[in-house]
C-alpha cells in the first residue's frame, strides 16, 4: 500500500512552525507496517493544493492531507480537494448542528465563519473529532492504480493525533487486511560511529525486500531492518547477519528507547545518580524511573580514584572534566567499577548526553552480566578501576 503525506499551511513553509505532525504520523505508520513514500508541505494556495492532491492521489493508494480544514479565509483544504476531484461543497447539515450544539454546551455563540467548516466535498465521507469544531473527510478517487483514498485532518496537534489513532488507523488496517506490505526491525548501537557502521554492514547486499536504515539520534545510532514483503526466514537470516557485526555496540531493540530498557532490568530498585560534567543528562534519561535519587555538584573529583559512591547502590556517578576525561563510577552490589573516558566533540549538549549513556550502559552491562567495561571506537578510555 503506497502512502504520501501532505502538510498544508504557509506557516509550515516559511518554517514559523515545525511540522512535527508528519514526522509523528510518518513514525506511526512504520511502526503499524506502512512506510510513507513520499512527503510534500504546500503553502496556503489554492492552485498548488489542487496540484499536490491530483499527484498525490495519481500514485498513491492512501493519502494523508493535514491543516486547512479552519473557518478562515485562508484554509483552502476543502475547497481545494473539491475542485481536484470534481465533488463541489456541499453543507453537511449533521456536522452544522454538531458545532452549534458543542459551542452551546459550553455557553457560547458559534461565529458564523464556523459555518464554512460544514461545507464539504459532496461525496465525501465525515471523520469526526471530538475536541474540535473542524471535522475531518475521506475522499474517494479512481486512478490508475485502482482507488485512492485522501484522509483530511485539523493541524492542531492534539486533535490530529486523537483522529489518526481512533479514525484513519482502523481503516487503513481494513484497508490492508491483516497483512502489511513493511516489516520493521529496530536496534540501537552506542559507541560506534554511523561511518564505522556502514563500513561492516554495507560491504555485500541484503537479501531482495529487505533494506538497511540508519538514524542518528544522539548518542545513539538506530539500524531499522525494512522488509518489503520479504519473507519471516529472510527477515531473520537478515537480522542474525546484522547482529553478528554489531553485537559489541549493541544496546537494545525494539520500539521502546534504550534508556528505558535498561530502566527496566532494574526492576523495584532504586538508583542513585551523582552528575558534575553531564550536568543533568543523565537525570534525562532516567526520570522516570520510580525511587530514583539525583545530585548535581561542579565540585565532584576529575579523578576517577577520587570519585566515591552516593552510599546507595545501585548508584552511577560522572565526576568532572580533567585534562585526560571524565570519570564514571559504577557501585552495585558490592563492587566498584569505573573508568575515565575521553571523548572530543564539537557539541557540549551531545557530549554531554554521551557520557550519560556511557554511564547508564555500565549499568546495563552489569545488569545482563556482561564485563562492565566495553570497548568503544567512539570514546577513549584512559584509566580503569574495579574495587
């Protein structure tokens, strides 16, 4: 099934707004088993909306239209999509009497420009959303391919996202039927670079179907495994290739972030953080974790001997920046166990969110077994120490 996104809106264009609402639908939709094809922003212009839509609805089976649907002179959305496909608007008078009844619930007078968001495309089938006065529509369009279906949303986030979950995914799953066209794999690697990857994962082809995705999202690179109606044995023979190069980096898998799942292997636990050069990172990625205790000091020691532990365990420490590192301290059960890491980046934030996680996969490493120390190509380490 080939699906297009359009986001509409001369906010969007100009970049006054960030156009968060598709990189979240595009998301969405991958994890469902979807992957978009292509993604356009138009403006607020009639002539360009009606070609965006006709182009869009030439290729695609699914198309998914965001913004425009407002009472105001310069949403376009319906007018253009009735144009595009030849349904003139029409007032839909059950949508009328829905926003005249919320505005009543709540002791106002409905404006009468809200009368516009009634008039729809004549063939149109209404998505409703119930937090806000623009409805949503389906338009059906025959093309070459068979049928297209453009899905029309609001732009405010809150609504958009509550009518994607409750009306558009249901029928895009009957839509599909119980298969998917896109399979996707995911796995996290820390210490290694995108280009060191590449050079161990690129060499040869993945098997026809099946594709290699890298994201960087600091300090970690993801791999997606992409299968195109690639078979279960391909898939699996693809990702036991995949692990066998990158199982020292490897730090997690699945949907749910890195962070978390090592969160997770403490169970009830506690968990203490002391932060001087992180300043806070590492807090970041561990606050939700029930029972946790967190201090910050521009005083802790640049020695990795001098660093001492919280007095609960587990408890990890970043002490501060000296001329050969920053030393990380991991006490747990018993044992210390540190290093001091030295690492050069241009970016203070991303440095910083780095040796967080260095921090954080000591722990995970303790957690699951393995020695606690690993060996990164991203990160220099110049002293250890194990109590």
């Amino acid at each position: 099934m080939r699906i297009e996104i359009i986001s509409t809106g001369d906010e969007i264009v100009t970049g006054l707004v960030v156009d968060t609402n598709a990189a979240w639908l595009s998301a969405l939709l991958l994890e469902q088993g979807w992957q978009v094809r292509r993604r356009l922003t138009v403006g607020d212009n009639l002539a360009d909306l009606k070609a965006a839509l006709q182009e869009s609805a030439s290729r695609a089976e699914v198309v998914l239209v965001c913004g425009g649907l407002g009472p105001t002179a310069d949403d376009l959305t319906a007018q253009a999509a009735a144009e595009a496909f030849g349904q003139p608007l029409t007032l839909f008078p059950d949508w009328l009497a829905t926003m005249a009844e919320r505005y009543a619930s709540r002791g106002r007078t409905m404006a009468q420009s809200n009368t516009k968001q009634a008039w729809l495309p004549r063939d149109c089938e209404i998505l409703d959303n119930p937090v806000g006065t623009a409805c949503g529509f389906v338009v059906s369009h025959p093309a070459s391919h068979g049928q297209s279906r453009l899905f029309f949303t609001p732009g405010v986030p809150f609504e958009f996202k509550q009518m994607v979950r409750e009306q558009i995914l249901p029928r895009l799953k009957a839509l599909a039927g119980e298969e998917t066209d896109t399979e996707l794999r995911r796995f996290y690697t820390f210490g290694i670079s995108e280009s060191a990857l590449s050079d161990k994962l690129d060499a040869a082809p993945w098997p026809a179907g099946i594709e290699l995705g890298y994201r960087s999202s600091m300090p970690l690179i993801e791999l997606k495994l992409i299968g195109h109606r690639a078979s279960a044995a391909d898939m699996d023979a693809a990702e036991e290739r995949l692990l066998g190069k990158i199982a020292p980096w490897l730090v997690g898998r699945g949907n749910e972030e890195p962070a978390q799942q090592i969160l997770a292997l403490l169970g009830e636990r506690p968990l203490c953080l002391q932060e001087g050069e992180s300043r806070g990172a590492l807090l970041a990625m561990c606050h939700p974790h029930p029972g946790l205790e967190a201090s910050f000091s521009h005083s802790l020691p640049c020695e990795l001997d001098h660093l001492t532990c919280s007095g609960r365990e587990p408890s990890l420490t970043i002490g501060s920046a000296g001329p050969d590192g920053v030393p990380l301290l991991l006490c747990a059960d018993g044992q210390q166990i540190g290093q001091r890491v030295k690492l050069n980046h241009p970016d203070p934030e991303s440095a910083r969110r780095i040796l967080a996680f260095a921090a954080l996969d000591m722990l995970r490493r303790h957690l699951q077994g393995l020695p606690v120390l690993a060996d990164y190509l991203t990160l220099t380490r110049t002293a250890s120490r194990i109590d």
